[in-house]
C-alpha cells in the first residue's frame, strides 16, 4: 500500500513538472512572439523624438512614370504667407544706381556678353541689373531693344529657376531618407509655407517646387511689359504684371471701378522674377500648368513653354488670345534657345563693374 502511494506521488511530481515546463515553454514563445509587435506598436504611436515619413513610397510614386502626380488642394494661404520673404526683402533699404541704356550696353560689350553667343554655349553672363534703364522706351530700333531687355532679364530668370533646382534636389535627397535632421525639418518648415503646402505633405511639395521654362518667363515679361517699356516695368519693377492686395503697388489707370487690386511693386527685378515664380507654382489658377510640367518630368520631356503656355489662359482676361500672344513671342523671338541656359558663376573682376 506504501509502495504504491509512493510511486503515485512520484508520477502526479512528474506530471507537474512536465505541466510547469509546457507552460514555461509556451510563456518564452509566447514572449519573444509579441514583444517585437509591442515595440513596433509603441515606436509608431507614442516615440515622438524624431520626424519620419513613407518617403521611400512617396518617392516611388512620384517617379512612377506612368501616373501622373495629383497635387493637394493645399492650404489658404494668403499672399503675405506665401511671398513673406520676398515682401521682407521688398521692405529693406536697398539701393540700387539705374544705370542708362548706352552705359548697360558698354558693361555688356566690356564683359563680351551678347545672345549670339547664349544661344550657342547655353551659358549666360552672371550679370545682375536691378533695374530698367528709362531710355530703354526710346530706342528706335526693335531688335536692339528686344535684345537689351532679353539681356536684362536672362540672368535673373536663370538665377531664381537655379535657386529652386538646388531646393528640389535638396528635396529629393530628403524624401530617399526614412528620417530628417533637425535642419532638414526646419527647411521642410520654411518651404511648406513658401508654397502654400499642408505640412508633411511631400508629394504636393515636389509637384510646386519646380522650375518654369525660361523662354515662358521672358515672354510672359516681355508682354506684361511691352518689352521693357511699360510704367508698372519702370516704376515699380513689376516684369509680371503680378496683382496684389495687400503689398505696395500702382494702381492701373484704366482701373474698372470696384478694383481695388495694384498692380505689385518691387524693389527690384530679381524680387519681381521670384514672385512671379512663386506665384505659378503655389496659386490655385495654375494648377493645371503644374500637372502638365509634372507629366513632362514623369516622361523624361524636356519643359516644353508651348505646352504649358496653353494652360495660363486665366494669367490675363483676353484668355486664349493670350495665349496665342505667347506662342508668338516665343516663336517668333526663338525664346526656347535659352531654355537650356545656365549661369556661370560670378568674378570678382564682373562684380566691381557691376
């Protein structure tokens, strides 16, 4: 009877012990199976320590070259959020020596700087003139006159088009990244209001930040201004004819009563190119101008002037005949020789006789 206690109690001790080791098994697994989902859980929802974002899928998207990229409504912004340090700069002291016509055309032929030449190397002189000579309304000639205000106005487009390539490479290092630094956020910060964009909104953002073609922009310029000659070019330097609500500016004469828009006033041309590409790339009435050069960049097109000039029907209220008007210029003046342009950098011995 003894015996048989005995060897019962060691059998109930071996199930036991069997019974713990099962458990103790299944609670190990059970352990290293869940604790991988917790961390990951934890990391997603509560670590706020550093920004990240699905750059690498936005980034696939973006490229893909069969879709085009549909940009986000953006944000109401108004104009002092999206041009405020274009208008910061427009409210500094600068001064700037108006230099006359026959004194610009001395600096040219100094520094060998003619449109032949342009059209040949695609390199332009770094040449930066602020601001239109008066006597420009009085030469006869038109070649020589259209020439001189191209050669103003050439290397102003070109710098401001380099300044946003620069942002949009910048702009495509940080979306191959799964996480920014803490300059790259406030970079990201500073753009986002720029151009109107939703924060973390990084596919809207690439569509924006995008260069227009130069031979659009100088004929845009060339129109707006009669080629250099109008009151608003040489009074305010306003290239775009570029309204405002809220900024300095010159009222239109033939103003229709009820407007109470200006037309914007700048310090200088280069502030006048900048706003007039910021004003492309953030404002709702270009959108579809924005798609068609983002499926030219998907299809490894060149920026074609002629087709995207057919969407800025709405820059003016003659609309289509606008367009036409462009298209003319363009052709006519053979613009697109410069879309290529690059500018060379600048001398010390180019500076001083600026």
């Amino acid at each position: 009877m003894r015996k048989f206690k005995k060897s019962g109690f060691i059998k109930n001790k071996s199930l036991n012990i069997v019974s713990r080791f099962f458990l103790s098994s299944c609670f190990v697994i059970l352990f290293f199976y869940t604790a991988p989902i917790f961390i990951n859980f934890t990391d997603k929802n509560f670590n706020n320590k550093e920004f990240t974002n699905n750059s690498k899928n936005i980034l696939n998207y973006t490229l893909n070259k069969d879709k085009s990229i549909e940009e986000d409504s953006g944000i109401d912004a108004d104009e002092r959020d999206l041009l405020y340090d274009i208008l910061e700069e427009n409210n500094s002291e600068i001064n700037l020596v108006r230099y006359t016509t026959s004194e610009i055309d001395s600096l040219f032929k100094e520094v060998n700087y003619n449109l032949k030449d342009v059209r040949n190397t695609k390199l332009v002189k770094p040449i930066d003139i602020g601001l239109l000579p008066n006597e420009i309304k009085n030469i006869g000639n038109t070649k020589k006159r259209k020439d001189m205000f191209i050669k103003i106005v050439l290397p102003l487009i070109v710098k401001e088009n380099n300044k946003i390539r620069v942002d949009r490479k910048r702009l495509f290092t940080i979306l191959n990244k799964n996480s920014n630094t803490d300059i790259e956020k406030k970079w990201l910060e500073k753009k986002y209001k720029q151009y109107g964009v939703r924060k973390n909104d990084l596919s809207t953002l690439k569509v924006r930040m995008d260069e227009i073609p130069v031979s659009l922009a100088i004929a845009q310029a060339a129109k707006e201004t009669g080629w250099g000659t109008s009151r608003f070019a040489l009074k305010g330097n306003a290239l775009f004819g570029q309204w405002t609500w809220s900024g300095e500016g010159l009222k239109p004469k033939n103003a229709d009563e009820g407007k109470d828009h200006k037309v914007m006033k700048f310090n200088s041309l280069q502030l006048s190119v900048r706003a007039y590409l910021r004003n492309l790339n953030t404002h709702s009435t270009y959108k579809n101008l924005r798609k068609a050069r983002t499926e030219l960049r998907n299809q490894n097109k060149p920026l074609d002037s002629l087709i995207l000039s057919k969407h800025l029907d709405k820059y003016a209220e003659t609309g289509s005949q606008y367009i036409e008007v462009l298209k003319k210029i363009i052709e006519q003046n053979n613009l697109k020789d410069f879309d290529e342009a690059r500018l060379l950098p600048s001398s010390k011995d180019l500076e001083s006789l600026i």
